[in-house]
C-alpha cells in the first residue's frame, strides 16, 4: 500500500473495483478526480482524504448518525395538506375578503 501512494500504481484488480463503484454512481474516473480536485480546492487542504481511514467503522458511523439527528426537521403548518388555492382562500378568509 505505502508502495501505491508513493508511485502512484495500483493493482488492476484494484481499479477495475474502483471504476465498477465509480460506475454504480454514474461516474467515470475523470468526474471522480474532477470532483476530488473540486473539494481540495474547496477545502484548502487533502485530509478529508484521510479522515475516515483514521476513525474506528464504530466512531464513523456515531458521526454520521450525531449528522443525520441534527438535520432540521420540517415543522409542520395547517397549510401543508393544502392546495395553493386553498391556502389563498383561506388567507383571504382570515382577512375577511371572502
């Protein structure tokens, strides 16, 4: 492995697993490097490369879920069951225009 990372090389069997993901999520290895090359620019630094491989799978995934738990959740109003029409008519109502 420390062989790969200095000279670039990788096994063929490697790659050929590698574009098979690629392809699962509809990318070729040039979108993929485009994308990886998008992000370094974006974060200023490769660490988020090595982040993962540094974290226990069981630490990895507690910080997905801390993420998932923190997503804002929809608050739900007596318009979301209803039509744009009915949400005029009833704004409308309340004002008494109707």
């Amino acid at each position: 492995m420390a062989d790969a990372m200095v000279t670039g090389r990788m096994s063929e069997q490697k790659k050929q697993r590698g574009m098979r993901a690629l392809q699962r999520s509809g990318l070729n290895a040039s979108q993929a490097v485009n994308l990886m090359f998008d992000r370094l620019i974006e974060e200023g630094n490769a660490d988020f490369l090595l982040q993962d491989d540094l974290k226990p799978a069981v630490e990895r995934w507690a910080s997905a879920a801390s993420f998932v738990d923190g997503l804002s959740h929809k608050r739900a109003t007596r318009f979301d069951t209803m039509t744009k029409a009915e949400i005029k008519l009833d704004r409308l109502a309340s004002k008494g225009l109707v």
